[in-house]
C-alpha cells in the first residue's frame, strides 16, 4: 500500500518524490499515519511581528522586534531577529546588541485579537473541538471531520493554514500526532510554515534522543536539576523508575515519567472551566533589582492580557507571586472594582504589589495572574473619581489601537514608546 502524500500548496495527492509533479513544489508531506492521526497542535509563526510586517510591507526584509521601549522587554520578534540570537522576553537593550539593525515597534493588541479571531473562526469550520491557548496557537481535536468534509485531518489542516496565508498574510506551524504533548512538540519542529508528524509507531524512537527541556513545563531551574541527577533525555527518564522520579520530584516526576514515553491523556475540551489565568517565569539567578523585576512583570501582564482576550475573559482580582532563594513563596491579591483585561491596568496592579514585597527580595521566580473571572462586556469602563488615570489609560489604550488601525502604527505613539 502506497505511503499516505500530499503536496502542502496545491493540496494535491501526489508520490513521495521531492518536488510535486503537479505544481512543482517541494512542500510534500509523507507519512505511515498522515491519514490516520487527529490531534493537533497549530501555533502561528512570529505572530505580532508577522501581522507587522503585513501591514506594514516596507518591513518585510527587515529584523522586526515588537516590545515597549519604556518596559524594555521583547515581547516577540521575527526570525531575522531571532537569528541574532534575540528571543522572547529578552531585555530590549539586550536585543539592540544582538540585532542593533532591528526595527522596533510597540505592540497592537486590537489588531492582534481581530486577526486572531479570524484564524479562530477558521479553525471552528473544521470542528467545534477547539481549545485556545493563546491569540495565536490552539489545539485541534479532528476525531470523525473526515466524513463531514470528504477529507482526512491532515489534509483539512493543510488546507487552512493554506487559508490562513492567503487571507490574512499569517502563516502557521501544524503539529500532527495522535495526544497533546506530542501535537505542540510536533508543531514546534518545522518552523515556520511548517507541518510535523510523530505517528504511533514511531514515538519511542522518535522521543529517546530528545533533551528533557522539550517537555513542556520544564524549566531551567528544573531542567538544571534533573541535569544534576544525570538525566538530560527522555531516554534517560525512561530508565529510571516511576516511584522514584514521583519520590524525588513529587508530581513532576509522575508527569515526566509519563511523558517520556509519549503517554498523555489530556482531552483537547472547549469547556474546562477557567478560574484563573497566571503567567510566572524562574529567573537563571536571584534578581534584587526592581528596575528588572519591573520589565518582568510589564512582560507577564502582557502575557496574561493576551490570553484572557483570546479566551474571553475578565478577572476581578489581580495577584502577584514572588518566590525568594528559599522557595519561600509569597502572594498578594488586589480586587478592583471592575474586571479587566487590559495589560496597562493588570500591570499597573501587579506593580503597586511588587512595592510591598520589594524588600523580601532577592527572587527566584515572578507570576503575575488574574481570576474570579467574569465576560468582558463592561469590563475596564468604571468611570470613578477614585480611579481617573486608570480609566483614561483604558479608553487611551482603545482610542490608540483603533487610530492606528485606520491611519498605520505611526499616527500616535504613546509616551511609554518614547522613553
């Protein structure tokens, strides 16, 4: 039986061969399981700096860094810039000396939400199965859409983010296997425009040589741990034995014992309930310094922003986690008086918290969240006397974006862009 192939351009089935025999492309997907594996992982490439470089063509050829110059902190960037070496959450100043040529722009969340849903209803004609992780990746469950569309998961994945380039100018990232974790490991192989399998049959194979900080949720402190007991692959995690990771690690070791053979029995749900949505990050060393701790916290609220508009929601009540050199944990909570999602006023929050704990420091780990979370029709409209420059910052941030919008990113810049 012939191996399952299609060309990822023209959509055509076509041999196993290097360029596609019908429009020439050398974008051809061959696997054992192509047809038969459902679970996906898509994950937009770059996106921020891939919807600015759309709408902005004169960007195109060039590094793109999207971030607040007064936070200074890399929100994202795209591969020309990530080929110098700058990354996500990186210092701005830092960026500027890897990539000194770099274009720098702030971010458009507006714009960012509205091509966001549009990849979203795309993804809603394929299955109701759905569940976002953030404005620009989402898991897919495609159980049984063969028989409603006429075509395997595979190809109906190829063909949206086909879809997704020629309507909206953003591409995507597909990761195809048959469980979560290994659809976003998958997804994360090819970057960009890229489609990855890991069948069935090959995920053993597949997983053994991997280094563990692929699992996600190992970090580098976690990651230097496991380091220090001599483990550094998957395949070293399999020889060691389930009762003593769970021992040594607690329920870490439980997952990563799981999760080093590929076994993963999440279901991809649309309505888990959300109680919360936390972004934290583990420093490589303790940080004193409230300058830094600062552009952290600006990054997270963006970060916790960011997904509560892709889920559709608005927290109450602002909280900040701070983690000193002893594990020590430490937690503060502010309940406003309306529910946000807007970074400025998540940040704002976290910051006047950070004031109190500042002098337990130093810090090992920051975490900025929201929850008691409610819909956002009328949140971030309280108009209080109490809460003048909050409310203006609101409307200020709203007014901007749409200017934008109509006029392009250099109609109005606000004051934080110019420090």
């Amino acid at each position: 039986m012939p191996m399952p192939t299609f060309c990822r351009d023209c959509l055509k089935q076509c041999p196993a061969v290097r360029r596609c025999p019908n429009c020439g492309s050398p974008r051809v997907l061959a696997h054992g399981e192509l047809y038969d594996l459902s679970i996906a992982h898509m994950d937009c490439d770059a996106f921020y700096a891939s919807v600015e470089k759309r709408d902005n063509p004169e960007l195109r050829d060039k590094a793109v860094i999207v971030g607040g110059e007064k936070r200074g902190v890399v929100s994202t960037c795209c591969y020309i810039a990530r080929i110098s070496g700058v990354h996500s959450a990186m210092p701005m100043f830092q960026a500027k000396k890897l990539c000194p040529e770099a274009v720098i722009v702030p971010p458009r969340m507006s714009v960012y939400v509205e091509v966001s849903a549009a990849i979203r209803e795309m993804m809603h004609a394929l299955t109701p199965v759905v569940e976002p992780l953030s404005l620009d990746e989402a898991f897919l469950d495609l159980t049984g859409t063969e028989k409603l569309h006429g075509m395997p998961p595979a190809l109906l994945l190829a063909r949206m983010v086909k879809q997704m380039e020629d309507e909206l100018g953003i591409s995507g990232s597909v990761g195809l296997s048959h469980n979560k974790f290994l659809a976003k490991l998958a997804s994360d192989m090819d970057k960009p425009r890229g489609f990855s399998v890991i069948g069935a049959a090959e995920t053993a194979d597949y997983l053994a040589p991997l280094p563990i900080k692929k699992i996600w949720g190992v970090g580098a402190v976690m990651q230097k741990k496991l380091h220090g007991d001599g483990i550094r692959t998957f395949a070293d995690l399999r020889r060691r034995e389930r009762k003593d990771l769970s021992a040594r690690y607690g329920t870490m070791g439980d997952r990563l014992w799981y999760l080093s053979r590929g076994e993963d029995t999440r279901r991809i749900t649309t309505r888990a309930p959300v109680k919360s949505i936390s972004k934290e990050t583990t420093f490589l060393e303790d940080i004193t310094d409230i300058d830094r701790l600062d552009g952290y916290i600006w990054r997270l609220a963006e970060q916790v922003s960011d997904r509560a508009k892709a889920k559709n929601w608005a927290g109450r009540v602002v909280t900040l986690k701070v983690k000193q050199s002893n594990h020590q944990s430490l937690t503060r909570r502010i309940t406003q008086r309306e529910p946000t999602q807007i970074a400025d006023r998540i940040y704002t929050a976290a910051r006047a918290m950070l004031e109190t704990v500042i002098d337990k420091a130093p810090f090992r780990l920051i975490g900025v969240g929201i929850s008691h979370l409610e819909t956002p029709e009328g949140a971030d409209q309280f108009m209080d006397l109490l809460e003048q420059d909050a409310a203006k910052r609101a409307k200020a941030e709203r007014a901007t974006d749409k200017i934008r919008e109509r006029f392009g990113k250099d109609a109005i810049l606000k004051g934080r862009s110019l420090r």
